[in-house]
C-alpha cells in the first residue's frame, strides 16, 4: 500500500514538472504571458497588409515583442516546413514562400495563441470568407495555400517557431506543426 503510494505520488510528481515545464517555456514567468509566432505570408506583406494585420494584433491586447522582415530563401522555407516535404502541396508552399518578404512577429498575451489562431481564422482563406468573415485571411487570404499568415498551433510549436527564427539553436530540431 505505502509503495503504491509512493509511486502514485512520483507520477503525480512527474506530470506536475512536465506541466509547469511547458507552460513556462511559452509562458512570460511573472504573468504567465504566453508567446506565440506570428507571419505574415508574401500576398500579406505584398498586399500592403502589414499595418492592418498589425493594427489588429495590437488592437486585440497582444504586444509584439520582436519583430523582423525577412526575404525567406528556399533552404529555410523547406527546413521551417519539413514536415510537409512528402506533401503534394509542398513545392508550391516552397515557391509561395520564397515569392517575397515575409514579416516575422514574437506577439504575447495571457493565452496568444488560441487567441492569434482565433483571430486569423481557418487555414482555408475561401473558407473564411464565409465563415469568420471577420478574420484575418478572410481581409487578405486567397485560398488554403495563399492564405495570408501563419500562427503557431500549440505552445510546443510555438517555443520551436520563435527560436528557429529569433534564437539560433544548435539543437539541430525540425520543427513540427500542423499549421500552414
């Protein structure tokens, strides 16, 4: 009885650490603000919707932390999507990707990025337009593939996102999300 009380208490343990590790890694430690990436796509920047995609990050209570416009070259479009690479769309996601500049956000709010997600709306920009019209790639989204921004889809993502773009890592990590 006392061992399985012991092990019982170990788990416990256990997962307790691992909750608190994860969210203090997408968590600012002093009001658990939680970080998130924010992209805005070639058709964004291009389209001159910067200022606008900006103006509603900011209007929606994020402040953005750190910032950078950056033309994506092919090497990192396919390393940052690797996870895509067996995909039919992934050679129009690489070419789409590398078509411009790219605006590259670390945005924070207590809870980012269901928030960002929910602000962006689906990934399908024709979706969009209809069914959360108000959203983000309903304003500048074209279809599923050229859809305007990307937001990162769990905190994991998030933490791996930030760093493959802010925070040289030797880690030598392929970032996994879901998210286009």
């Amino acid at each position: 009885m006392a061992l399985r009380f012991a092990v019982l208490c170990s788990i416990s343990f256990v997962l307790l650490c691992l909750l608190l590790f994860t969210r203090r890694a997408s968590s600012d430690v002093d009001g658990f603000k939680e970080k998130t990436l924010a992209m805005i796509k070639p058709d964004g920047v291009d389209g001159k919707y910067v200022d606008d995609i900006k103006k509603i990050i900011l209007d929606s209570g994020f402040i953005i932390t750190q910032e950078i416009e950056r033309q994506l070259d092919e090497d990192t479009v396919k390393s940052f999507y690797a996870e895509h690479a067996s995909k039919s769309f992934f050679s129009n996601l690489v070419q789409y990707m590398t078509s411009g500049p790219v605006r590259i956000m670390v945005i924070e709010k207590e809870n980012a990025i269901a928030d960002w997600r929910a602000l962006i709306g689906p990934t399908d920009a024709k979706k969009a337009k209809v069914t959360h019209p108000d959203s983000v790639r309903a304003l500048c989204g074209l279809n599923s593939e050229r859809n305007c921004v990307h937001g990162s889809d769990s905190p994991q993502s998030a933490a791996i996102e930030i760093s493959f773009f802010f925070q040289k890592s030797t880690l030598g990590f392929v970032p996994t999300h879901d998210e286009l």
